[in-house]
C-alpha cells in the first residue's frame, strides 16, 4: 500500500465480488445524499455508501453534492449558512454525523468523497472522535488528499480521475491508496478502458482500483468480473441479485413490484425488481371507461394517483394524463399508469414471467392480449372474484392458472375445479398440504408479504418452489446473514 501505517487498512486480498458502493446512495430510487437514499441502499445490499461532503459557513460537514442545497431538499448555499439555517432552509439536509449514525445502525461503510477544500481535515477530525472505521476519504483534489497522507491519515485515500488523467499521474501527486476511476463517460464501452496492463500495473504499486457508477448491465457484468476493489453503482440491486435464494430452488415472485422502493403496480417499480432478477412480477389488471386493460390495484385512482373516480370510468387518455408517482415520492413525479401491454413488453425485455390478478377486467381480453403478445407460457392467472377466476378456464384450456389452497377442503377438490398449475399456500397450510400439492403435479407457492425476520428464515428452510413476497430485499439480506454466520 502506498502508505504503510495504515490502521483502518485496506482488505489484504480482494473481495469475491467488487464492493458495491452505492453512489449517493441509491440515488436511482430516492433523493441523492439523503438517509432516505442511504437506507435504501442498505437494503438493496450497499458495502458503501459514496457521500458527497460539503462544509457550511461554520464548519459543519453535510452531505450534498452541489454547492447549492438540491431543490427537492430546500435551497440556499452550503457555504454561505452556518448549520443551524441550513437546517431551516433545507431540513432534510443530512449532516455527516447523521450519516454516521445510520451507518452504524446499518452497518455500512462510508466513501467519503470531499467536495470542499479544506474538508478533509474535518472530516477526518469527526470520524476519529466517533471512532468510526470503516470509511475511505476520496476526492478529485490531489492537494487535499496529499494533505491528508501528509497527516498520516489512518483511512485509505482514494484520488478520483477524470477521462483523460493518467492516474499513476494522479497517484503520484496525491500519495493515494486507491485510484478511482471515473471514465464512465468516456465511450459505451468504458470497461476496454481498464486494461490488464494497467490492474497489474496498480498491482505491482500495491494500489486499490475502484470503478465510477454504472448502471448500464452490460458494462456492469463486465466490470464486476475485473479485480478490482469496488464500484460504484446508483441501482445497489444490479450488483446484488436474487440468485444464491434461486440457487436453492425457489423461484421469486415480486408483489406489485418493488412496492416498498418505488410506487405499486409503476413500470419503475417493476424495473427495480426485474433488474434485480426476480422471476415474476405481479401485478392488478382492471380496465378503463373505453375497454383498455390498465395496471391498478384500486377500484379507484385516489391513493395512487393525484386524480380521483372509478378505473372503469375513466378512459385510458384520462388515466394517462395522472401522476402515479407524486403521492409516494417527489422522486417518482411523473411517473404514469401503465397498461398491461407495456408490462408485458418490459417483462419481455428482461426474459422474466408475470403474474396477473385480474381485479375487474374480462378475463376474454386479458387473455386475447397476452396471446396477441406471444406471452401466454409466461404468464399465469388469478381473481379473486369467482366469476373472473371461472371465466378464465372457460376462455382457454390452456391459461396457467394460480387457485388459493385455502378456499379447498383438499388438493384434490382444488384440482378437479378448474385444474390449474399453481396453488398457494400461506405458511400456515404449506407444510401440512405440500405432500398432497406435489403428488397431484401442482406447483406449490407460499405467500408471505410480512417482513419478519424469522419468517424469512423459516421460508429459506422450506425452500418453496414460488414465493409471492413483497420484500425480495429482506429475504436476500437475511440468506446473506444466515451464510455469514455458518461461514
């Protein structure tokens, strides 16, 4: 390492997979450099969190990119304001010691990136009062790293380089642990960029690499297979998908999307999941005043919307001129209702299968429009009203569809009504009916939208063939606790 008396030191080796340094959090799904964005990014499966530090007039370390405060959060000048008016002007302004905070509840760690000069030698002050360890300081200015390695700062340093640095070059000025590079923006495929010759280059000079944010998949499977320390990421999901729960058998089947990230039943909430790698998403079909087929839980568009009135009288025009994202978060502004045919084709897109539950829509249609789209193997069925739930095997022999266990006295009796391909349990049935599901060729799939730690455990031991979950993040982060405790 380029210096040697490191106390909070880099890992000795490198980890399986690059760290996954949730850039401003993860700022894909809440306002950047906030705690909401940071939980987020815990929860979504962050190593670290990338957080801008700017100073106020009196000294006090914020977390903000800009030098301004961001307009979602308030407005004023960071340096310009001492902590107490920035904190009327823009209450949602975390401090540094609030991020600090939440990191250690959390346990994360931070990259501190150092927006101000003279930042460092702050920053570096409240970390070792706090006695926190597990931060890397990074900047852009090669003088405010220097200063600090002259300080004999005990975290690593990290210099960042822009498109176009040689970062040896900037190493040598800075006296950094690890070159970040930041040519995310250098061509559609920066990953050509970070050659061989220059990871063993950095090797040999005993330096750490970490990579810029990237959200693009296919550069980030690249990348992610390169050894290097970390990259930074805004969407922390694409570095931490659902396979090792896949691995055990159980397929993913995602309840309104990522309902707890980003609005239900939104094309945004269903692209969280699918980059995630569930393998189904579930949604609500009813249809609007003029027959279109429309993704909506309610019978009504007041709690997810800025409208008001019934679905099915409005047309699909009306119901596409509504916010379906305001009401969740500013974030989400804009965000439309969606149709069921643009699922379809997103779900198309990331080669994943849905899961429909028809709340008040003809059965006749839905069907007509999944086969119009080729997507009748991909997709299985489900009302709740009896009626809809018939009409749907009277329309096609063929449809998959899901029955609810517990409306049967037996698998048997729920067979024989309308023969489908799936039957969910709730965990209070699973175990007791499982043998008879199975013997009968019918896919078992356990339901459970709590988010209770023990149950995911108890889940995991099951190891159901479908699971309709609300919380995918949950039950990833408590199959990675339960590894790391038997490791």
């Amino acid at each position: 390492m380029a210096r040697e008396s490191l106390r909070f030191a880099l890992p000795q080796r490198l980890p399986e997979r690059p760290l996954c340094i949730a850039h401003r959090g993860a700022s894909s799904y809440a306002p950047d450099n906030t705690l909401q964005a940071f939980r987020f990014a815990a929860e979504l499966g962050a190593d670290y969190w990338e957080v801008d530090v700017r100073l106020t007039r009196d000294a006090q370390p914020v977390a903000s990119h800009g030098a301004e405060v961001d307009e979602h959060l308030g407005s004023g000048v960071i340096a310009t304001l001492d902590w107490a008016q920035l904190q009327q002007a823009a209450p949602e302004l975390p401090s540094l010691d609030a991020v600090i905070d939440l990191a250690e509840q959390l346990g994360q760690g931070l990259y501190i990136e150092l927006k101000d000069a003279g930042s460092g030698a702050v920053v570096l002050e409240r970390l070792l009062a706090r006695g926190f360890a597990q931060a890397v300081l990074g900047s852009f200015k090669a003088s405010e790293i220097r200063a600090l390695a002259e300080q004999q700062c005990p975290y690593p340093l990290s210099i960042l380089v822009p498109v176009g640095a040689d970062p040896f070059v900037a190493v040598a000025d800075s006296g950094a642990d690890i070159m970040h590079l930041c040519w995310e923006n250098a061509s559609d495929h920066p990953q050509t960029l970070v050659t061989d010759d220059l990871l063993q280059r950095a090797r040999q000079a005993g330096l750490a690499v970490v990579l810029w944010h990237e959200e693009r998949r296919s550069v980030l499977q690249a990348i992610m297979a390169l050894p290097v320390l970390g990259i930074c990421t805004n969407s922390p999901e694409m570095m931490n998908p659902l396979t090792p729960v896949q691995a055990l058998g159980i397929q993913i089947v995602c309840h309104r999307g990522a309902n707890y990230f980003a609005p239900e039943n939104t094309l945004a909430a269903a692209r969280l999941v699918l980059e995630q790698g569930a393998d189904y998403l579930e949604l609500d079909v009813r249809e609007s005043a003029d027959g279109e087929l429309v993704v909506m839980h309610d019978a009504t568009v007041d709690r997810t919307t800025n409208g008001s009135g019934r679905v099915d009288e409005l047309t699909l025009a009306q119901l596409s001129e509504l916010d379906a994202g305001a009401w969740f978060s500013p974030r989400y502004r804009g965000e439309r209702v969606p149709t069921l045919a643009q699922m379809i084709a997103l779900c198309q897109f990331y080669n994943k299968q849905m899961y429909i539950e028809i709340k008040a829509a003809d059965p006749a249609r839905v069907i007509a429009l999944v086969e119009a789209m080729g997507f009748q193997q991909q997709c299985f069925f489900w009302s709740g009203d009896a009626r809809l739930q018939a009409e749907v095997r009277a329309v096609s022999d063929t449809a998959r569809i899901k029955s609810t266990a517990a409306d049967y006295s037996d698998m048997a009796l729920l067979q024989a009504h309308l023969n489908p391909e799936i039957a969910e349990f709730e965990l209070y049935n699973y175990a007791r009916q499982l043998a008879d599901c199975t013997a009968l060729g019918i896919t078992p799939m356990l339901k459970y939208f709590g988010e209770d730690p023990a149950m995911f455990d108890t889940i995991l031991a099951l190891r159901p063939a479908l699971l309709n979950i609300d919380r995918s993040d949950l039950l990833l982060a408590r199959y990675r606790q339960g590894k790391l405790a038997s490791s």
